[in-house]
C-alpha cells in the first residue's frame, strides 16, 4: 500500500490573500491526502475508494451524520449500477421495492409504453438508510467524517486547488483544510463548479433550462397493484419539459412527484403536483408523511471535470440522466473512477489538471457519452407539444425497444414502423418524423464525441463541436 510519506505538506500552507476580507480564519489544519466534499451517493463512493487505496481521506458535509443520505429523490436506482462497479447491492431495510421496468403515459393516457429489460431492473430504494450504508462503509475504510460544516469555497493557490475554507453549520468562524486533491460532490450547491469553470475560460454556462425543479411526496396510499412497474406521465401541462412520477415502495407507500423545466415562466412543480397530481383516484384517501422539493440538473456533464487538484463528481458536473435525471448511478460511476484516477495521481506526487485526464475520458467513455446522446433526446422531447407526444407514442414512432436501447447508451436507430409511416406520410406530422429522425442522427454524432474525448490542448476546439451539436438541437423545429 503507498504511503504518503515522502510528501510535504509545506506548500499548501495557505498565504492569507485580500481574498480572505473580513472572515476571521480559525486554524490551518494540516493537511488531507484527499478531501471529499459532500457525503452523498457520489461522494460516500469517491471517499471509500480513496481511503481503500490507503489515503488519508476527509470527507466533509452540512448535514448531521444520521441525517446524511436524506434528500428529495424518487429513489429508485438501477441494479447494473452495482454489479458494473462491484458495489453491494441494496438489500434489507435499504430496499423499499423492486423494480421490472417503467410504464411511460402519454398526455391523453391513451397510450402506455412498458419499457422492461435487463439495463432497467432495479430498486425503489429508503434513501436514508441507503445513504447511511454508503456513508457508513466509508467511514468503515478508514475515512474521517466532518459532519454540520459547510464548505464555503475551494482555497487556491497558484491556480491549484490546495484545499477547502469551511465553518460548522450555523456558525461564522471560518477553517481552512488543506489537502492534495479535492473532489467535490457537493451536489447541486456545486462549491468549486464556479471557479473550475472559470479556470476552464468562463465558457461553460449552466442554463436554467437545463434544470429541472421538483417537489416530491412520500405517501401512504391504498393497495397498488402492480408496484414493480415505475409509472412516469408526460404532459407539458402539467409538467411542461419534465414529467410526472408514481414509484412504488411495495404495495402501499408511494414516492410520487412532479418535475418541470426551469424555463421562463415556469410553473410552481407544488402548485401544479397538488392540483393534478394528487387529486389522482389512487391517491384519493392517502396520507403524506414527507414532502420536499429540489434541483436536478438535466444536460450533459462538464466538458471538464478536472482542474488542478480538483475533481468534481456528480450533480456538482450535471451528471444525472438528462431524460429521467437518475443520477445515483452516474454519481458513483464518477466517484469510483475519480478515486481510481486521483489515486494514479497522488502516487506519482502530481496532481494537475493533465495528471487527473484520465478521469475525464473514463467518464465519458463510461457514462458521459450515453448522457450526452440522451441530452439531444431530452432537448427534442422538451419541444415537444402534448399533440406530438400523443402521436408519436400512438403510433410507436419511438418503440419500446429504442427507448430501452437509447437508455442503455446504444446507437439509436430508429425502428419507425411502416404504420406510422403510412399514418404520417403526406400529413403535418411529417415535418416531425423528419426532426425525428435528424435527432437521433444528431444523438449518434455527439455520442461520437464524447467517446473521442479530445487531449487538454484539443479542449477547446472539442467543446466548439459539442456547443454547435447543442445549438442545432436546440433550435431544430418539429
Ligand atoms: C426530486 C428529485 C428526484 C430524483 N430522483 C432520482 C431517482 O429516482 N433516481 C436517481 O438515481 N436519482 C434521482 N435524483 C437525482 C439524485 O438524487 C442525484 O443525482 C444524486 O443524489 C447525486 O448524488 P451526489 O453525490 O452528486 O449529490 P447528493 O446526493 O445531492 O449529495 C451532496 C451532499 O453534499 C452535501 N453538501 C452540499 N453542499 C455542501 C457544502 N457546501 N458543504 C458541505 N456539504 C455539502 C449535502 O448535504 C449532501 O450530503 C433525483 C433528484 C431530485 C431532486
């Protein structure tokens, strides 16, 4: 096992700068090998990694211990997440239901789409109990756990980052931690994202409209019939740009929510979850126990997710599944390979953006090419009108096995039927079928992309290509 004996931490003692103000400093601690900020699914898996290796390791969080894991999620999670990364799958209390497959709804319901099959087997999860495992089996490798403190932003110097400035929750008096490699996996709060983005050139912008904003309920309801099928609504009505969900936990608890586009003028995801939402028959007589909102990002990761001794991992890089914004898995992709990567690194006592590479073309080969096909789908169905939806599911414009396909991160042929054809050809529709079809080819291309993930210097020129992909996508017609 590598020890980091031969390390000084003399340098990241940190030279108070103006940038400081008028923040009382507490103490420098010395220093971490790797600090992980944020205690969730992402970061619970980058710090476990880390410290399995044998690296002194910090994991930092706002939240009490046994409250960490505890968030607004409709918590349900594949299975081959677990076995593709050798984590322990779910089991016991962690474990709420099972889940086959998913029943998509079109707008006027006169449609459903069962979508099954191995890649979409999984489970409805008890999110804090599930969180906690992970908390706890890093904890367990030897992680230290700095719970109620806030991390307020990354320390730099020389335009590395060489550690973090924290307070505990509720206090003003201000820590800085010094460490050798950050990964921050704070979530939506994202600490570092502003500053690695402006390390990067200050080109990258993470639009309103590439988020959903959600509110959720947990509800005891009466008997439901078939809990191991999700049930996921759409109607840009109710849920304009995003959808509206029904995940049973077994046969009388429900997760259930609904989630819109922050786009201008977006509705209030309460105001309409109340008023469509649970004046459902299923949900007539059910009592809520919790309800919470949140943010989810719903676009293609970072075109970088590496600066000088900073890794960021999950929501804090957009990582969630742009169409269903499933993004447990995708996070502890991401943090497994960070602590794979960040490892190599720390072993060879290097640590700048070109030593942690590797972690942006692992991810992306891993992941971040399949999210970035489903991004042009995503923009494409954002588009949709309620009318398109209905057509297009009617007539199995997009077939079960293409929805499977896409979601396994396949190449997306369209198997567009002779029906539908028929049904469409001649008709206004057509020019749909046609955006249809130049969508899927735009899917394919910037999966290509992804899965050339160009060298530092080629960044720029590689993230010009993506940006023109996103912009045809996003201005294409239907
Ligand atoms: C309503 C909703 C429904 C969702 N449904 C699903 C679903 O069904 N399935 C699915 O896979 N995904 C779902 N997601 C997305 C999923 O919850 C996230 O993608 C996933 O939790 C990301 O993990 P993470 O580790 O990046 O961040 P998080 O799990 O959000 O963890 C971030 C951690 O950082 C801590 N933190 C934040 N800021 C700071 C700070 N400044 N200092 C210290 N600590 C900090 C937080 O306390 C938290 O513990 C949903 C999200 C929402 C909002």
């Amino acid at each position: 096992m590598w020890q980091p004996s031969n390390f000084s931490y003399a340098h990241h003692f940190y030279i108070k700068s103006a940038r400081l103000g008028q923040k009382r400093v507490l103490n420098v601690s010395t220093g971490y090998d790797v600090i992980v900020i944020g205690a969730g699914s992402g970061g619970s898996v980058a710090a476990y990694n880390f410290a399995k290796k044998g690296f002194k390791v910090l994991l930092i969080d706002r939240s009490s211990r046994d409250r960490i894991g505890e968030k607004a999620c409709g918590e349900a999670v594949g299975k081959h997440h677990f076995e593709n990364l050798g984590i322990r799958p779910p089991a016991g209390d962690e474990v709420a239901g099972q889940v086959l497959g998913i029943d998509i709804f079109s707008p006027d319901l006169a449609t459903v789409l069962r979508v099954k099959g191995e890649g979409l087997e999984g489970y409805t999860l008890n999110r804090l109990v599930f969180g906690q495992r992970l908390l706890n089996d890093a904890v367990g490798m030897g992680c230290e756990l700095l719970d109620q403190t806030v991390v307020t932003e990354p320390m730099v110097h020389n335009d590395s980052v060489v550690g973090v400035r924290c307070r505990r929750t509720g206090k003003t008096k201000m820590q800085e931690i010094s460490s050798r490699i950050v990964v921050d996996s704070s979530g939506v709060s994202a600490v570092t994202r502003g500053w690695l983005l402006s390390v990067q050139g200050a080109r990258e912008r993470i639009l309103d409209e590439d988020m959903e904003i959600c509110y959720v309920e947990i509800r005891r309801t009466k008997h439901i019939e078939d809990p191991s099928y999700l049930q996921i609504y759409l109607d840009q009505s109710i849920s304009p740009g995003g959808y509206h969900w029904f995940f049973p936990k077994g046969r009388n608890i429900v997760n259930v929510g609904l989630g819109v586009q922050m786009s201008k003028g977006f509705p209030n995801p309460r105001a309409n979850f109340e008023k469509y939402v649970l004046s459902r028959d299923i949900l007539k007589d059910s009592t809520k126990m919790r309800g919470a909102g949140g943010l989810v990002p719903t676009r293609r990761p970072l075109c970088s997710l590496v600066a000088n001794g900073l890794l960021l991992v999950g929501d804090s890089a957009c990582m969630p599944n742009p169409i269903h914004g499933g993004g447990i898995g995708p996070s502890m992709i991401a943090g497994k390979l960070a602590a794979e990567v960040g490892s190599r690194a720390l072993e060879s006592n290097s640590v700048c953006s070109e030593d942690l590479w590797d972690y942006n073309a692992e991810y992306m080969h891993a992941y971040g090419a399949k999210a970035a096909g489903l991004d042009i789908f995503r923009i494409f169905l954002q588009k949709c009108t309620n009318e398109h939806l209905n057509y297009g599911l009617a007539n199995r414009l997009i077939q079960e096995e293409d929805i499977l396909k896409a979601s396994m991160g396949e190449e997306l042929r369209l198997s567009i039927g002779e029906t539908a054809q028929r049904v469409f050809r001649g008709i206004s529709h057509l020019s749909f079928l046609r955006a249809l079809r130049k969508m899927a080819c735009e899917m394919n291309r910037i999966r290509a992309l992804y899965r050339a993930y160009p060298q530092p210097r080629e960044l720029s020129s590689w993230a010009d290509d993506v940006d023109n992909i996103i912009s045809r996508a996003k201005s294409m017609k239907l």
